[in-house]
C-alpha cells in the first residue's frame, strides 16, 4: 500500500474502538506449530494482555498462508488484517493504546535495540535449531511442519520450507555457523537481557513494555519446548533473573490458562 | 533435426474434417465401352506408399474396408473412407488415392490396386504465439511430436511465459491402433489463474491419466487426477473469507464422463441433443479433498419454419462433501456472465462476502434459443451466413446447501429466488470452435449481492447456456 493509502487507513482504524470479537490466528497448537512461531505468538499474546485488549486464539492449518506477510501470528480486528508483533504495536497505538507512552526518547531507543538483538539472535537461533540442524529437521521440524497434509504434498511442503529457511540463513551469514556457535550466541543474548533487567520486575522498572513481551514469548516458549537436546533450555535456565521474570509474568497474565 | 517452426496450427488435421473432394481414379480406358459402375471388381492390392516411421501394423486395420468392396462405386466409396480414416489419426499431412486396374502376374481381369499416397507429418512441429491480456502479455511456445512411436502416438508440450504468471503442460496421448476412438491419455501441467470476481490466485500442478472409448452410442472417459493446488488472495483488500481458502491441499480424484452427442455441430447446432454427465469422486485416492461432484449437461435442438432453430439446454450441479471438512472454493461451481446467464457479471452470481464471489455447492441454469438468420438476409450464401441473430431466455440460481436438512429443503432452496433474463442479440460463428456473441440483456430476479451487467454484454468461447 502507498503511504497516502496506509494513513488513511490507519486513521480510519484509530476510529473504531477495539471490539470484542478480535481474533488471533496460529497454527495448530498440539501438532503443527513450531518453536519461532509459538515464540512470536506467545509474544503477541503476551502483549495484547498486558494492553487489557481481549483476544481470541484461533489455530488453524493455513494460519501461514492466510497471513498478508507470510508470517505468525496475525490478529483479525474488525476488518483489518495484521501481522507481526511490530505492526501490531503500531496498530494497537493508533487506537490509543500503548504501554510505551510512558518513556523518554533514550529509554525508547534502548526499547528498540533491545528487540532488535532479540529478533535477531533469539528469532534466528530458533530457526537455525529447527530447520538447519539434521536431527531437530528430521525428527520435530518436518513432521510437525507437514502433519496436516497429506502424502506426498507433506513431503513437499516441508523440504520446500526448510530450502527457504536455509536459504535465508545462507543469506544472513548463518549458514556457517555450528550448533554450538548458535548456543554461544543465545548464551551472549541471555546475558545481555540478564544484565539489563538486573533485579527489576520488568525492563522498564514498573510498567511492562512491548519489549517484555517480546522477551518472554521467546524465553517461555525456550523453556517449555521438548527439542532433541535439552541444551537450549539449559542455556536460559542459568539466569535465574530470567526464569523469575518468565514466572512472573505468566502468573500475572495467564494465570487463568495453563499455556 | 531442428526445431521448426511451422505455420501449422496446432491442432492437425483431426479437427473439423470438412467436405472435401476425392481424387478421381486413374482407370485404364478399354477399348471397349464398358458401363464401369455395374462391373463386379475385386480389390487385389491395397499400397500405403510414403511411410517412414508409422509402423504398418496400425494402418491395416484402417484400409481393411476396402478389400471388401465389390463394385466400382463401392471402391471408390470405401476408399473414401478409408482416407478419412488415415486422416484422422492425426500422423499425415496429406493422403492421396490412387485407384487402377491390377497388374502382375496374379492379376485379375476385374481386379483393381488401390494406392494411397501419403505424406507424414513432420517429426516435430512448433508454433509460437504472443498474446495479450488483462495487463499482461504472454508468450505461448507449443511443440508436438505426432507419431512418436510409429502408432500414431502424441506427445505435446505447451509453454507459456507471461510478465505475470507462467504455466507450462505435457500430454502423450496414445491410441488402440484399429480403434482410434478408444484412446489413453497422461498429462502432466502446472498452471496459474487468477479470477478477480473471488480476488482469488490460484496455481494448480497435476497429473493426470484418462481413458476413453466408445460404448454403443456413448462416448465414455475415466481418469484420475491427482492436483496440488495452492491459493492465495488476489490484492490487498480481498475479503477475509477468501483470505480463509489460502493455503495448499491436494486433491486425488477418480472421475467418469458419459458424452452422447448427435449434433451436427458443436457450435450453433441445428439438430440434434447433447447428453453430458460428469461424476468426480475426491479423497479415496488419497489426498486432503473429499467429496462427490455430480454435473450434467443437456441441449436439444431443432430447425424450424424459415430456417430458425430452436434450442433448449440445461445445465445442474452438485458437490457433496464428506467428513466435516468445508468445501474448496476450488471446487465449488460459480454462475453468471456472457458464456451462462447473460446479464450478469462474470461468475458474479450467489454467496459473495464482501464483493468476492464464493461460488456455490449446488446449481441449476437452464437457457431458450431462438436463432435466425440476420433480418433480410443479407450476404447470403458468404459471409452472412457465418452471423445468426438470437432471443434468448436464461434462468438459474447457484447456493449452497446446508446437509442434514434433506432432499426437498435443497430442493425448495434451488427454486428460491432464481434470476433469470432476456434479450437479443447477434452471434458469429468462429470455424468450428468457438462463438461470439453480442446482446442486449435484460437481467431480472436479482438477489443484493449480485453484480450485472444489464444493457450490451459480449461475449467469446467455446461453451455457452
């Protein structure tokens, strides 16, 4: 859309309020989603919470496709479509709300750098674990990734996405790169949020940000996954501000689901 | 050998044979004068000359009529129908008759040698076209190679690349050598589409194999088909329930088609019926699609006083699905525009959200015909015979159906709010293959939700209501 069209049509959003029936769609949850995109929708989840906006979670097969950009998860409000934690948040603060407002340019900034490392690092070691290391590929990756389709379009389905996922790794200088390489660099990750949140309940002192959830889909999702080597999980655990951060948030705003 | 590309269009020979003239027999003159059509003759030889690589044992069973022919007339008769035959196995470019009293040793004195003289058709031939469409423009590269084996085989492969969107097919097609008509097709393709009446892009890759064969009157045709098809919005604003449709499923399907058809053409028939009844069966293939599609198709024509023709068709379907799974867009039948209910837009008929038109599970479209020629007649016997002014009465309607309620609620909804039209209008026949029409339409009984087209409506194809 051009920029005249994406105002108009982000003022036209910030007119309506938020109405009951807005809905969140993600993979199915027992067989077919994946570590990254339980992480993005945990965070997404995680957000709209911490906004007081009620959303409905919805999973479906072809939640990837139906998406505008290919990606999980993406929330249907009223008559809009959007994906992705950062257009959401931008959606969300044309209807007024925001859990951002309350900090200066600096704190802003660091916000965003912060999310970016996580992007960058955590997003992607999930990725490299899934789809480039043979043994995750083969026993969790492609037979959760093709579990509703059927022979031989399961097959072709899953080679095709793990092609795409390794091309993008080659891309971005990963392709490289060992196990143990990514488990360092998770470990380099969790330090530098370890040291930022420090003995704080949340990045920014009181309030939660967009940036703590972010954090904590990627971090709970870590956790509670079963991968082929507990190792990633281990590498998280040994910062125990981290796990009591994970904990606490999940008992402020889900403690009505057992996710 | 290279490449070629030839002028020939691509399809042979096979399509459209026409009236055309015989070669007439070189017979000896006698020095007597002989009433030659009452003379008992007795075909001793029949030649095919100018094989290359068409094995002979497929061409026997062509010519095997005429050694049974007895008198003149009866050759010349049977030879006739011989070289249609030849011709319509699609492997010669031309086939020439030569019929001549025997020579030889063995020779009778009624005997007759019949030769056919024919030219094969190239190894490979090639055609190439541009075409332009709605902003787009494409490039079509068509190959065939007729008689790859030597038994009238076929193998043709299609390839078009376009700014937008390319599909490419492969065929092989193989027929019972002594029964054309009863033929075994494979074909592999992948082919794109997009329909902005449904803001939907679809892109289906399949296989396929057919069997076809004639059965007392009827035409009949198995296959199975096997397709992977990936949907997707067409545009930023399509509506979310086709937004809900994106994604790949496959689809495995068996299906059967019965053909009788006594026309004396296809395009604007002046007597005879069409009796067309599809069945497909999805899932028990394999693949993620399950349901039953029934669809038929009826027309019956007949001339009239003054040199109009009446005709009648009648068109139904119905897509049943089994399990809980909803039906495919992909699947479900749509209605409306010039090629069915004229008046209406294309496909832009029935449950629609938000402007994209769903299609629907169940349908019934019936049209009424009355053709004559252009009012006073003008060229006649040349070019205007090629245009027909029609009046036309067109009904139908197109939901769908909520199982579980049973026959007569599905029935009672079919007969709910039907839209229909008329109108007038005038239609050019293409060759043997397709139709143009230009009418005036008046659309009535339409639902909120449909789009028209009320006032001129054109319209191009192959298949019309």
């Amino acid at each position: 859309m051009s920029l005249a069209a994406e105002a108009f049509v982000s003022q036209l959003a910030a007119a309506e309020p938020w109405p009951e029936n807005a809905t969140l769609y993600q993979p199915l949850k027992e067989d077919q989603i994946l570590l990254s995109d339980h992480a993005s929708s945990l965070a997404v989840q995680a957000y709209l919470r911490m906004c007081g906006l009620p959303v409905q979670v919805l999973c479906r097969v072809n939640s990837e496709f139906m998406s505008p950009s290919g990606k999980i998860p993406f929330i249907h409000v009223g008559n809009q479509v959007v994906s992705e934690l950062g257009p959401i948040v931008q959606f969300t603060k044309a209807k007024g709300h925001s859990l951002s407002d309350g900090l200066d340019d600096v704190q802003r900034a660091e916000m965003k750098a912060y999310m970016e490392l996580v992007n960058n690092m955590l997003l992607t070691a999930e990725l490299y674990i899934q789809w480039c290391d043979d043994a995750t590929a083969a026993e969790i990756s492609r037979p959760r990734y093709s579990s509703p389709y059927s022979w031989p379009l399961s097959k072709i389905l899953a080679y095709q996405k793990q092609w795409e996922v390794r091309r993008k790794m080659n891309a971005i200088g990963w392709g490289g790169k060992t196990l143990q390489q990514v488990y360092e660099d998770v470990s380099q990750c969790c330090q530098a949020l370890s040291q930022r949140l420090g003995m704080q309940p949340y990045f920014f002192n009181k309030q939660p940000t967009e940036l703590d959830a972010l954090v904590f889909g990627h971090l709970f999702t870590i956790l509670t996954t079963r991968l082929t080597s507990s190792e990633l999980a281990e590498r998280v655990k040994s910062y125990s501000n981290l796990l009591s951060f994970c904990r606490r948030i999940e008992q402020t705003y889900f403690e009505d689901k057992s996710s | 050998c290279g490449l070629s590309l030839d002028p020939l269009p691509m399809q042979g020979p096979e399509l459209g044979i026409q009236a055309d003239d015989i070669e007439a027999p070189e017979v000896e003159q006698e020095p007597k004068q002989e009433v030659l059509e009452n003379k008992n003759v007795v075909v001793q030889r029949v030649h095919i000359d100018g094989l290359g690589r068409t094995k002979e044992d497929l061409l026997t069973y062509e010519i095997a009529e005429v050694f049974r022919a007895n008198n003149l007339i009866d050759v010349m008769r049977k030879s006739h129908e011989a070289r249609q035959k030849l011709l319509r196995l699609g492997i010669f470019r031309k086939v020439e008759v030569n019929i001549d009293t025997s020579r030889g040793e063995d020779a009778l004195p009624n005997g007759l040698d019949v030769t056919f003289e024919v030219t094969e058709l190239r190894r490979m031939t090639g055609s190439y076209n541009t075409m332009v469409g709605n902003n787009e423009g494409s490039m079509v590269l068509g190959l065939r190679l007729p008689n790859v084996f030597g038994r009238a085989e076929k193998l043709t492969f299609q390839f078009s690349y376009g700014t937008k969107e390319t599909s490419y097919g492969l065929s092989f097609f193989k027929p019972q050598p002594g029964h054309f008509e009863r033929n075994v097709s494979f074909n592999m393709y992948k082919v794109t589409g997009q329909f902005p009446w449904s803001s939907l892009r679809e892109t289906d890759r399949g296989v396929s194999a057919e069997l076809s064969f004639p059965m007392w009157k009827t035409n009949q045709t198995l296959k199975w088909e096997g397709v992977w098809r990936e949907l997707g919005c067409l545009g930023q604003n399509a509506s979310f329930a086709i937004r809900n449709e994106s994604g790949h499923s496959l689809k495995s399907s068996l299906s059967h088609a019965m053909v009788v058809d006594t026309r004396n053409s296809s395009i604007l028939p002046r007597k005879g019926g069409l009796l067309k009844i599809h069945q497909e069966l999805a899932g028990y293939t394999g693949g993620d699609a399950r349901f039953l599609k029934e669809d038929f198709e009826i027309q019956l024509n007949k001339t009239l006083y003054w040199d109009s023709v009446l005709s009648a068709s009648l068109w139904g379907g119905l897509l049943l699905p089994f399990g809980d799974a909803p039906t495919c867009i992909a699947d479900r039948f749509y209605l409306g525009g010039p090629t069915s209910i004229r008046g209406f837009s294309m496909y832009s008929m029935g449950p629609q959200s938000d402007g994209d038109y769903l299609g629907g599970e169940a349908y019934w479209a019936g049209g009424l015909h009355l053709y004559t020629p252009l009012p006073f007649r003008p060229g006649r016997g040349g070019f205007g015979d090629l245009f027909r002014t029609h009046f036309f009465l067109n009904a139908g309607n197109l939901c769908n159906l909520h199982y579980g309620e049973g026959p007569q609620a599905h029935l009672k909804k079919l007969a709910e709010c039907i839209r229909w039209s008329y109108g007038l209008g005038i239609v050019l026949r293409l060759g043997n293959i397709a139709r143009l029409e230009l009418n005036y339409c008046i659309p009535m009984g339409v639902q909120s939700g449909d789009r028209i087209c009320d006032g001129i409506q054109f319209g191009a194809g192959i298949r019309f209501l």
